[in-house]
C-alpha cells in the first residue's frame, strides 16, 4: 500500500497482470506515522537475535475479513475491535494496532499501542494519500453519491488506473482504509465522503486532500442529526472549501444551493444540469427505454457525445454528467469515458433491475432512502412497462420531526403515479403496515408477469432480505 520507509522507483504502467505496490507498510512505519509504541512478540528461546522483517500488504479493520499479511487495526465502535484481536491473528493478521498495551501481550504478532486507534487510522491514511501522485477525487451529497463514485469510476477505468471507495465506505473509516489499500499503480482516487454532523466533511477532506470535488445535492437526508438543510448545505460545502486553486468543483446547477457552492471556492466551478443548457455540462434528449436504461447527448466543454447508461432510472443522468466531468478533468477523452458509463455496475442494492419468481418486473433499490430519493425510485417505476405498480416502502430514518410530513408526501406522491404504496414496519405513510418481511411477501403473493414492484427503505429496515426473497435464481439479468 501507498506508504515507504525508503521509496522506490516503479514503472508508470506497470503490466495488468500485477499489482505493484508502494514498498509496503511495515510495524515500524506504522508506529512511525501513528506514535505509537512497537511492542514485539516475547523472543523465545533459539530464536534469532534479529528482529523479523515483517510487511504488510494490507490494512482491516474486521476480523472476518481479515486476510494473511494485512494490519488489523481493532476501532471501538458498536463492537469493540479489541474483542477480536486474537481472531484477526488467527486469520493472517501480521500486526495489530491497538488501544492499549494489555491487548497486546502474548500477541505473537507485533502490536503498535496508540492512544486511539481511530485517529491512527485517520493518520495512514493521510500518509498514505502523500504517496499518490494523481488526482484524488472528493464526491459528497444527500443522494447519488455512492452512485457517482461507481459512474466515477468506470468512466475513469477507460484510461486510468483507479482505486474507489468500496460501496459506501465514506466515513472516517472508509475513507482512510480507502487510501491506505490503494495500489501503488493508482493514478485517480475516487473517495466517497459522507457526512452525520457539521465537521465530518472537512475532517474527511484533510485525510484525502482532493483536488477535484463533487457535489451532488442537498437534501432532507439526516435532518434529525443535522436540525435544517441549510445546515446539510453548509456542511456538504466543506469538501469544496478544501479544494486548491488549481482544482475542480463539479457542482449540480439544477440544486441552487449546490450551484451557490461555486462561491466558496476558489478552485474553478463546473456545472451540470438536465434542465439548463446553458450549464457547462447538459443532457439533451433524455429517453428511457423498457429496461429504464437513460439515453441522452452530454453537451460538455469537450464536445458532445451521446450516452447510454448501464445504471437504471432517469435520476442517474446527472450522476453520468458528474463522471464524464470527472473523467475529462482528470485527462480522459470523452468518447471513451462515456462509453464504459454503458457498462458501468453500481454497488449493490441500487436500482438492481431483474425479475421476481412470479416474472414481475423487480427494482431492488433497498440500500437507503431519504424523501428525494424515494421520489426518484417512484419515478423509475412509474416509467416501467406494467399493468400494475407496487412500492414495498419501509422507514425513511433520521428525518426528525419532519418524519411523518415527509412518508406522508411520498405517499401523496406515489398515488398521484398511480403505485399501489405497501408500507412495512412503520405506519408512517398513513397506511396499515406490514408488520414485517414475512407478512410484506404475503401480501405480495399475487404478483403476476405483468406487474412492477420497487423494494425501497433505508438499511435500519432490511429490506434487502425481502428483495432477495422476491427475486428468481436470474434475477440479476435484465428482465426479458
């Protein structure tokens, strides 16, 4: 991973079937960047009198995913990561970092002692972002994010070496385990950045120090921990602040107060829009075929050229204007970032389109859910080829006092498409509930080939497992 004792010179491109990497961490280099104190297994009897040299080719933070030769780094959170330390070493952790000296006796892996292992973690990866020299590009926003790091990502793949955030790894966990697994080869990083509280988003933007920055909207996501949307703009702002002089905001212009970020940056500002063709980056001519694959012209500075997405629903066209934007700022062409977005795959549980055992047309979009997203899903059903329409809703969480209002409008909103509403778990939408999974998929016992269901909640209602229930062993195909 990206972070050397003594540097070394690699190639620029280096062959695909390697992985090349930074000389890799090593205990001391980890102690080094955290201050930590190196504690080495007790040495027994015939051992050599040398120290071992000890790499590590990788950073974890759970021990179930551990894997031979990596750092296991023990967070406290809702689990105590120092629970595990001993499974982590029985995995292949070669190190663990730790909180405190007790854990590490009797360790026969060398331990580094931190005052928080949170803030050491924060510490390699801020280390490791020194060691790459390309574009780091920062994405945040209420919605569409993780969707645009995925779009991001293709679009760069077509002539760049890319590392992303896996699924949404955005937090001050993911962003820097992000960075410190990133291979040496790396030439763009696409770091998803999210954020619970004002604050988190500069913090984050410190760690990963982006030279490009997204932001895809504000909206009423989260408003119980952030009091008002403009407290959400505020601190979705925060990751264009920290862009340099010499680098890039992508802005959504359809958002005025994303486009208003423009002003507090001194980086120059791009802007996207589906209903402004004055917009530095527009969509022209959007049309959704029978799959609720989007097609369109991008009209950018660099010319335009006409898109066909992979990712399903109309709400993804700004997300696709948002990569190509990324991808020719950071050197691609447009033609050929925009035909890997065709190909694009986005992380799981968003907008998966296949179909259920009864042959009903299935959208599992069961990841998160906020108003303006749950719209966006309703959009896309709407749109799909089918005599009968059925939303499986389950809690929007974290809305604060403006819970019932919001599942009220949605509901509002759905009937005025005409979608039958089936709420699970929360009498929030006005309706009778189901009281579960199991009561949801009786209810939906008489789906037939010509209907259409969305399965939409955020990830405290599961839904995913209702997803997973209605879908055949073909589901991940495209619906015939």
């Amino acid at each position: 991973m990206p972070f050397a004792e003594k540097p070394v010179t690699l190639p620029r491109v280096p062959p695909l079937t390697c992985d090349y990497r930074w000389v890799e961490w090593t205990p001391t280099s980890v102690a080094e960047v955290t201050g930590g104190r190196l504690v080495w297994p007790v040495r027994r009897a015939g051992d050599p009198s040398d120290l071992p040299a000890i790499t590590l080719f990788g950073v974890s933070i759970d021990s179930r995913l551990t894997q031979r030769g990596e750092l296991f780094v023990a967070i406290k959170a809702e689990r105590d990561g120092h629970d595990f330390v001993s499974a982590a070493v029985d995995a292949g952790a070669a190190a663990v970092m730790v909180n405190h000296g007790k854990v590490a006796e009797g360790l026969r892996v060398p331990a580094v002692v931190v005052q928080d292992t949170g803030a050491g973690l924060l510490a390699l990866g801020s280390a490791a972002r020194d060691r790459l020299a390309g574009d780091v590009v920062g994405i945040t926003g209420s919605v569409g994010k993780t969707s645009t790091k995925d779009l991001a990502a293709a679009a760069l793949g077509a002539a760049r070496r890319v590392t992303a955030s896996e699924r949404s790894f955005n937090n001050e966990l993911g962003v820097p385990l992000t960075l410190a697994n990133a291979p040496a080869s790396t030439e763009v990083a696409v770091i998803e950045m999210g954020a619970r509280g004002p604050g988190h988003v500069a913090l984050l933007s410190r760690i990963a120090r982006p030279t490009v920055g997204v932001v895809t909207c504000v909206a009423a996501a989260h408003t119980e921990l952030f009091g008002s949307i403009d407290n959400i703009a505020a601190a979705k702002g925060e990751l264009v602040e920290s862009l340099p002089a010499g680098g890039t905001a992508v802005l959504n212009g359809d958002d005025p107060r994303v486009a208003a970020m423009a002003n507090r940056t001194k980086a120059r500002s791009l802007l996207y829009s589906t209903t402004q063709p004055t917009a530095d980056l527009f969509a022209d001519g959007i049309q959704l075929d029978d799959q609720l694959r989007a097609k369109f012209d991008a009209r950018t500075p660099w010319g335009t050229v006409a898109v066909t997405l992979g990712a399903r629903g109309a709400h993804q066209v700004p997300n696709a204007l948002a990569a190509l934007a990324i991808a020719c700022v950071c050197g691609v062409e447009l033609y050929p970032a925009a035909a890997a977005l065709a190909d694009a795959r986005l992380s799981p549980w968003r907008m998966e389109v296949g179909r259920s055992r009864a042959g009903s047309f299935l959208i599992n979009d069961s990841y998160n859910a906020n108003p303006t997203s749950m719209r966006a899903a309703l959009d896309a059903l709407a749109a799909a080829p089918a005599r009968r329409r059925v939303a499986v809703l389950g809690e929007m969480a974290e809305l604060g006092n403006r819970s019932n209002e919001e599942h009220l409008a949605v509901a509002v909103y759905a009937a005025q498409l005409g979608i039958e509403v089936i709420a699970v778990g929360t009498a929030a939408y006005g309706l009778q509930p189901a009281a579960g999974i199991d009561d949801a998929e009786l209810l939906l016992s008489d789906l037939s080939a010509g209907d259409a269901v969305l399965v939409k909640a955020s990830r405290v209602a599961g839904l995913e497992q209702l997803a997973a229930r209605l879908a055949s062993d073909s589901s991940d195909k495209d619906p015939a």
